[in-house]
C-alpha cells in the first residue's frame, strides 16, 4: 500500500482538487466564514454600538452647541496665534489670566474642520465617541464578562452614556482615554503577576490632561491603582508595602501627569476654579446634581442599588478574594463614579463607561460559573450586518449635507440682525445668551469678539460676575447694574421665566422674536 493511499487519498486523485493554501480558491469562502462567525458571535454588540454611532450622527444639529463653538473659536487662536494666555473674547473676562487646559482637542477640532469642514469635524468625533463605546464592550468581555452579562449591563450602560457624550466637545476626546486606561488597571489587577503594559496608562495621562479636565479622573483611576496595591502588601508582608515602587510611582506620577502641560503648575489654580465651584451648578444644567433630572436620576440609582446588590452578595460569600485585587478596585471604582453622578450630571456618562467594563465580570461570578452563549443565529448576522450598512450610509450622508444643516438649530438671520444694530452703535455691547456667544464669535469674529458679555469659560469669571449671570433675571441691584451696560440682548427662547422677566423692564424693546431666538434692545430711562 502507498503513502497516498495509507493517507486515505488515491494516486490518481487530481491535485486541483487540494485547495493551495495563499491561493484565491477555497481561500475567499474561508475567509467570508471566519467573518461571519466573527460577526454571529458579536451581531447584539455590533448593534448596539452601531445604535449609538446612528443616534449621535443623526442628532448632530442638536449636539453642536456652546461647548463646540467655544473649541472651534479657541481652536483657530491656537492656530494663528499659539498657545492663549489671557482671555479678549469677552467682557467680562477681557484681559483675565487664562489657563486654557483644552487646548491640544480645540485646535484638534479646528484643523478638522479647516480640512474638511464641520461634516468631517463632526462625523469623526461621532465615530470617536462610538469607538469609546465599543472599547467599553470589548473590555467589560476582556475582564471577564460573559455575552449576556456584558448585554444586559451595556444596555443601562449605554443610556447614562449616551445622556451628555452625544454633546460634540472637547470631552469626546477623554472617553477612547478614560476607557483604555481603565482596562489597562482593572486587567493588571487580575492578572497574576504585575506586567509593564499598566505603565502606557502614565503617558496616556499626560496627552489626557492637554485634552480635556477630566484627567484628573484618570489621576484618581492611577492613584487608585497604586492604593489598592499598597493594600495588598500591606496585608500579605506588613510593612514591606511601602516599598513597593510601582505602587508609589502611580500615586505619584499621576497627579503629577496633569502638571505637563504649557501652562505647568497654573494647572492648579484651573483646577482649584473649577472642580466643586458651586456656583457652576446655578448656571449649567450638567453641573447640577442628577436629581435635577428625574428621568435620568430613577435608573441611575436603581442601577446603582443593584449593582450594590451583586457587590455585597460576592462580598459576602468571599468570591471575590478568588480574584484577587481585581474586585476591590472594581468596586472602589464603580463607587466614586456613582457618587460623582449624583453629584453633577455630567459625571453619569463615565459612570456609563465604567459600568460596562467592570460590572459584567462581577455579576458572571455572582451567577456561579458560565452562562449560555449568546445565539449565533443568521437573524443576529443579518440585523448587525443592516446595523452597519445603516451607519456607513448615514455616515456618508452627513459628510454630504451642506453647512447650514450643521446650524439648522441656530438662527441664520440673527447675525445680520445684530449686525444692524451694531452699526447704530459701533460701542454697544452685547448680552448675549451663553447659547449664542461663541458661535456669534465663530461667524463673525471681529465684529464680536471682546463684544459679547460672556461665554462657557466660566472659570475666568469671578464669584460676584456667576452670581450676577445665575441672577440676571431678578430684580436686584446687582442684576440691574449688569444688564445696564449691554444696549443689545439675544435671548434663548427656551428659558421662559428669566426672558419673561427681562423683557417686561421698562426701556425693552423685542426687535425680533421666533422659536429659535429673541433679539432685544434696552435703554435705561
């Protein structure tokens, strides 16, 4: 008997029919089959992560507001004139030290649209932000998630995500940063022995606190880090822990990370300025605590009183000790994010983010053991492929749609308008609602720069100035003293109360007024 036949193949069996491997045949279905289990095993993920890229694409007229505007005018600083250090936008902060820790995503922003208008700035930043919440589901699989685990908790996951990360700003930029370095520590925690990969977490850091404030959340994830780690020593050799270099290295650097910038230690006075400035909460919606918000208030503590739930019953047996370090930091974590939810809205989307890469692999060892797969049935293939086909042909029809769809939400004619106004004044000032400010400076930037009352920086204002801008409406003699030197108001409609009681002061009078935008004169008798 030959070798071919002790193989099971014949000498006369024709060598085309043996598929070459690095060939076209046999390789292409292959591959299409790889791909489609790939996606089988994924398609629930792939749809939810392109639900969300859908819905932030689609609501881009509404998520470009003030806090966008103000990245591109300061964007277009940077770009002409380098790195700002004193404030000339606005009057009330005209000549005020300026600390502009936002700087590197503003000019980011800004070139993006410069190359490709506010259809690439905007349609990029969707898909940044969609990556983010991508990353979040692939690490909340990584630590150790099963399927239906990681589905069920990126459902509640994606909703305190999706509350304020659809707003187009500089924030976008920390949550790929926020999510990566997230993983890098929780996955280093679980493993059993310390790796080098945890360190990328300290450069990350430092391009972090260029980006957006929220770095010093990353600082606090670091530090943590290196809490927990001393911890461990400390109860394994006593006081050898505090000679663990790796430990105080994370303690250490990362709060000194947030110090590289161009501005080095003026960091700590922005951040002194703005983290817990409680007239913050008076003024911006997001700085309010989240029961301002009852609609979003109810699930996140309903959310949170579960996840408690799951903590206190792993706890209790002692399964978490099977995992080490990871579960205390988990949970260290998962607390502090919540609370700085309740504290101010704004906070609900990292807690969205971290819910979903932490607490799946907590309620897979609460349940005992692996759970069912999820079905890799041809509907799920079909639903995620359509999913995708939906985002792509979206995507591309918003890089189609002309600029004035990008500022359909804001009134085209107020310009002119004020314009107008302007020229029977040329020194009139303008109070303009913080809506308007920047995108007013964004359209015409000599005609208002230094013009308008104020804008989002509302770092750069000083305690008595928020007070005046939170009591505008009200009667008083420090509210009338700060309208008194703005002859020319453009109001938002939305704020019923305070445009009811502005408007009824004697000396008013509405030049034009629609569903988008009020536009007023005042003279003091």
């Amino acid at each position: 008997m030959s070798t071919d036949q002790l193989h099971g193949r014949s000498l006369a069996t024709p060598l085309i029919e043996r598929p070459v491997q690095g060939a076209g045949i046999g390789v292409a279905p292959v591959g299409l089959s790889r791909a489609a289990d790939w996606l089988k095993a994924r398609a629930l993920f792939v749809i939810a992560v392109c639900a969300v890229v859908v819905i932030s694409l689609l609501g881009i007229p509404q998520h470009l507001a003030q806090d966008g505007w103000l990245a591109l005018v300061v964007g277009r600083l940077v770009a002409a004139h380098g790195i700002p250090t004193h404030d000339y936008f606005t009057v009330m902060a005209h000549g005020v030290r300026w600390v502009d820790q936002q700087w590197l995503a503003q000019l980011v922003m800004y070139e993006l649209v410069r190359l490709g208008g506010l259809q690439l700035m905007t349609v990029l930043y969707v898909l940044l932000t969609g990556a983010a919440f991508a990353g979040a589901v692939a690490a909340g699989r990584a630590l150790g998630g099963e399927d239906l685990d990681v589905l069920a908790v990126t459902l509640p996951g994606a909703f305190f995500y999706m509350a304020t990360a659809v707003s187009i700003r500089t924030q976008g930029f920390a949550y790929p940063l926020f999510v990566v370095s997230l993983w890098l520590l929780a996955s280093d925690l679980r493993a059993p022995v310390r790796g080098r990969r945890v360190y990328w977490v300290l450069p990350l850091l430092v391009l972090w606190a260029n980006l957006h404030g929220s770095a010093t959340m990353g600082a606090g994830l670091a530090g943590l880090y290196g809490l927990v780690l001393l911890l461990r020593d400390a109860r394994t050799v006593r006081l050898a822990g505090l000679r663990n270099g790796r430990a105080w290295l994370f303690i250490v650097a990362a709060p000194l990370s947030l110090l590289v910038t161009p501005y080095g230690t003026g960091m700590i006075h922005y951040y002194r300025v703005t983290l817990g400035n409680p007239e913050f909460g008076r003024i911006v919606t997001e700085w309010k605590p989240v029961t301002s918000i009852p609609l979003l208030a109810a699930p996140l503590f309903l959310v949170a009183a579960l996840g408690g739930l799951v903590i206190v019953s792993l706890l209790l047996r002692g399964r978490a000790a099977r995992v080490h370090l990871a579960p205390l930091y988990d949970v260290a974590v998962l607390a502090v994010l919540a609370l700085g939810a309740v504290i101010a809205v704004r906070n609900v989307t990292w807690f969205g983010l971290a819910l979903i890469v932490l607490l799946p692999a907590m309620i897979t060892s609460w349940r005992h053991g692996r759970a069912a797969p999820l079905r890799r049935s041809r509907t799920n293939l079909i639903a995620a492929l359509a999913g995708v086909l939906l985002s792509v042909l979206i995507t591309v029809g918003v890089l189609a749609h002309r600029t004035t769809w990008f500022e359909s939400t804001y009134p085209s004619g107020a310009v002119r308008t004020l314009s107008r106004l302007i020229a029977r004044d040329p020194r009139a000032k303008v109070l303009a609602n913080v809506r308007y400010a920047d995108w007013l400076i964004w359209e015409r930037p000599a005609l208002f720069s230094g013009r308008v009352a104020y804008d989002t920086s509302f770092e750069l204002l000083t305690r008595s100035q928020l007070v005046a801008i939170a009591d505008l409406a009200a009667n008083t003699a420090n509210a009338r003293a700060t309208v008194a030197h703005y002859p020319i108001w453009i109001l938002y409609p939305g704020n019923h109360s305070a445009n009811r009681k502005l408007l009824r002061r004697p000396g008013v009078h509405v030049v034009t007024r629609s569903h988008r935008v009020i536009i007023a004169t005042y003279r003091m008798g």
